[in-house]
C-alpha cells in the first residue's frame, strides 16, 4: 500500500472544574497543553520536534509554527501537508509545519 498511517493515542482530558475531591490534583498529563502537545508528537512520530513558534496577531488569533529535525526532510516532506490537516481535525489549530535549519555538524543546508 502507498498510503501512510498515522496512530495517535487515545488521551482524556479533564477539565479544571471537574468535580473531585479537595485532595485530588488534576494530573498535568491530562491538562489540555499537555494532550495537545502529545498529540502533535503522535503525529509528526518518525521526525522529531526540534522547535515550536507561537506568534500572537493584532486581532487575538495565534499561529503556531513547528519545526521538526532536518535530518528527516526527506523522509517527511511529502506527508507535512496531511500531517497539518490531521492536527487540525483532531484539535481545531491550524498550524504550519517546517524544517529547521540544521547545525554546523549536521552538514550544509539544502534549502
């Protein structure tokens, strides 16, 4: 098969005026940062995340901007378009996917 699969773990996130007992916390794994962040990690999973930018605009609305390792590019290029969608559906952000520059030991740059 040519199409690509994606997994993405099944997480629950709890609300913070969730009904529970004075002595319980709310587990920082179950926050909605947290479920999101995991979620994008599912996602992008053969590459990893080398940088995120959040850039606020003038009328409130943020776009968020993640970088994954160059050293991937030619593994992952052609699924950042899905790989954005998919977020996007799971989640409701809409955020653009790109490659980092990479380091003076990872060799020259390409782009």
């Amino acid at each position: 098969f040519s199409w690509s699969v994606v997994v993405v773990a099944n997480r629950t996130i709890v609300s913070k005026r969730a009904k529970h007992h004075a002595s319980q916390m709310r587990p920082r794994s179950r926050n909605l940062t947290q479920v999101h962040a995991t979620t994008l990690e599912d996602i992008v999973y053969p590459a990893t995340i080398t940088g995120k930018n959040t850039r606020c605009t003038l009328d409130g609305k943020k776009q968020i901007k993640i970088y994954l390792d160059p050293l991937d590019r030619e593994k992952m290029e052609r699924k950042i378009d899905a790989m954005s969608c998919i977020y996007c559906k799971l989640t409701t952000h809409t955020i653009g996917i790109d490659f980092s520059r990479p380091f003076c030991s990872q060799g020259p740059s390409s782009g």
